[in-house]
C-alpha cells in the first residue's frame, strides 16, 4: 500500500509518495500561500498530482503547529493560516481519501523510530535544531503530547534567565543559543565583542551583517575560521546543557538530533556529548542515552505522517469503525 506524507512548512509544501518500508517514490514540490483556502487548494492539487502517477489509499500532514490529540483539528500554526480549522475533514473531501495530520516533530520522531536513528528504542527524543527547536517524545513507539496536545515543547525550556529575548515572548529559550539563527547571533555578538578582528566572516559582516546566517557560519567554521568556530563552539555547549535536562526529565534511551543544523553535526556533536555526559544530574555515575544524527534529513517528517497514514488506513479496513473519515 502507497500512502503520500506531506510536510506543511512555513515557506513550502512538500508531498511525497512513500512505500511500506519508508522510501520516498516521488515528490512535488510548492511554495506555501498565505491564505487558509489558497493552502488547502495547494495541497489538494499536490495530492492530484501525486495519485495521477500513483495508486495512493490515505494522505498525511505533517504541520509546523499545534495540531489537537484527535490529530483532525490544526489549533494553532504560528507560520500557517490556519487557526482551530478541521483540515483533516477539509482536505479529506478535497481528496477523497482518509487524512491524518500530526505535528511536524512527532512526524519525524515516528520515521526516525520505525525507520532510522531511533529504531527499536523504549523511549526515544527527537530534538530538531533548525531555525528553533523541534521537540518530540515517543515512549515504546507511541507520541507523548501531554494532557492538550502540545508536548514537549523542549525549544522554549529556559535555559538562561534575563538570557536573549525569544519570539514567544519569554526569554532565554533554549532555541535562542542552540539553533541556525543563534549561531548567527553569537558570530554576530562575538564580532560586536572583538572589532578588530581579522577573519573571513569578520569581513564579510563589514559587507552586510545579514550575510553571516547560520549556514554561513557553520560553512565557514568548517573552514577554519576561528571567530565562527567559538560561535559553534557556544552551540555544542549549549546544546550538551539543555540535552542534560532533557535527559534528566525524560531518561531517554537515544535522543535523535535532526534538523537543518544536524547537517554540520560533525562540527559539534562530539563536543555537545561531552558537555552533556559532564552536567547531567549524577555525571560518572548511570547509564547516558546515546545522542545519534538523524538518518532521514528533510523527508522525515513527511515519512513519518506517510507511515501514520498508512497504519490508520490499515486499522480503518480491519474495523469498520475505524477512526479515519
Ligand atoms: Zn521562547
């Protein structure tokens, strides 16, 4: 059975054909509209287009956004239109297939455990540094959302108090020094701290500030320059502290580190263990979860609504009061 996961982003759409065993079979690709029909239109078309090529039986959404326990109902998508809209039962007449939404972590944490760097494990975090921090917990396979849906919202745990103002209104939020745009912000603080600086990046900042993007500076750390290897340094950092309390609330058995900023992982995830193994409560002294990369990069959150998918559609046909509609 074929189902099509796709990935409900900010700046993009991205619809894939996924087979039993995870693999993406072909894709379609459009730019996210900014009004809540325009967006349903778009993922409809995306669908035609996908089922014209393939025998597809259920589609799933994976949403950057709050979306309700009933996976039917999307609440809240701070880059999407949608507000309280039921866009499983919306789209579900569009296409005239079952459709499924989950949160766009949750997604990935789903693939990464049936699929990749989680497989196999009792209790798995998936932490998706990327512009901020996606977070999601999965305990013997199953999504923990907490009591309203929203679990774990590990990005906006704070880390620093008084720390760097964040988006959500409080500050000092973990994604705030662990993230592609705090890696911008420290070469930027760093470049403020040391103006006379001579390096590559500190050049390119005379040009334009706006240069020096997260990507920027991963790329030039790679390179050798030493003003963004401290600012990668500060990630691993911060990255291995707010891994130890993850670790201390949850204990999981691996957390996956996926994401955009997973890309340049051989930068800093040593360094970011390290960290971790030392300031987790009661350091030297019990077992550490192992921290991998993830293994499915862009597709995971698209493979792993695919997945849901497929599994609903399959339970909708042996009960016939199955939950898809
Ligand atoms: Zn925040």
């Amino acid at each position: 059975m074929l189902t099509i996961g796709i990935d409900v982003g900010g700046t993009s759409v991205r619809a894939g054909v996924v087979d039993a065993d995870g693999a993406v079979l072909d894709t379609t690709r459009t730019a996210t509209p900014g009004d809540e029909r325009a967006l349903e239109e778009a993922i409809g078309g995306a669908v035609h287009e996908l089922a014209e090529r393939h025998e597809v039986a259920a589609v799933g959404l994976a949403v950057a956004g709050f979306v309700a326990s009933d996976r039917r109902t999307v609440m809240f998508a701070p880059h999407l239109a949608w507000r309280h809209a039921p866009v499983a039962e919306r789209i579900s007449e569009r296409v005239g297939m079952p459709v499924v939404l989950e949160h766009d972590a949750n997604a990935a944490a789903l693939a990464e455990h049936r699929f990749g760097a989680a497989r196999g494990a009792g209790v798995a975090v998936l932490v998706a540094v990327g512009t901020g921090i996606g977070g999601a917990l999965l305990i013997d396979g199953e999504v923990f959302r907490g009591a309203h849906g929203v679990a774990p919202e590990l990005g906006h745990l704070r880390l620093v108090p008084d720390g760097r103002p964040c988006p959500c209104g409080k500050s000092g939020c973990w994604e705030r020094y662990c993230s592609g745009t705090a890696l911008s912000s420290t070469a930027v603080e760093l470049l403020a701290k040391h103006p006379g600086v001579s390096t590559v990046l500190a050049r390119e900042a005379r040009g334009d500030a706006r240069a020096i993007t997260g990507r920027r500076v991963a790329g030039a750390a790679r390179d050798g320059d030493p003003l963004a290897q401290r600012a990668v340094a500060d990630l691993a950092r911060w990255l291995g502290e707010g891994l130890a309390l993850v670790a201390d609330v949850y204990d999981p058995e691996v957390v996956v580190v996926g994401g955009g900023v997973s890309e340049s992982a051989t930068l800093f995830l040593d360094d970011a263990r390290e960290h971790y193994a030392s300031v987790v409560t009661g350091a030297g002294h019990r077992p550490l979860a192992r921290i991998r990369t993830a293994q499915l990069g862009d597709d995971a959150g698209l493979v792993g609504v695919a997945t849901l998918a497929r599994d609903l559609a399959v339970g909708a046909t042996q009960s016939p009061g199955g939950r898809l509609g």
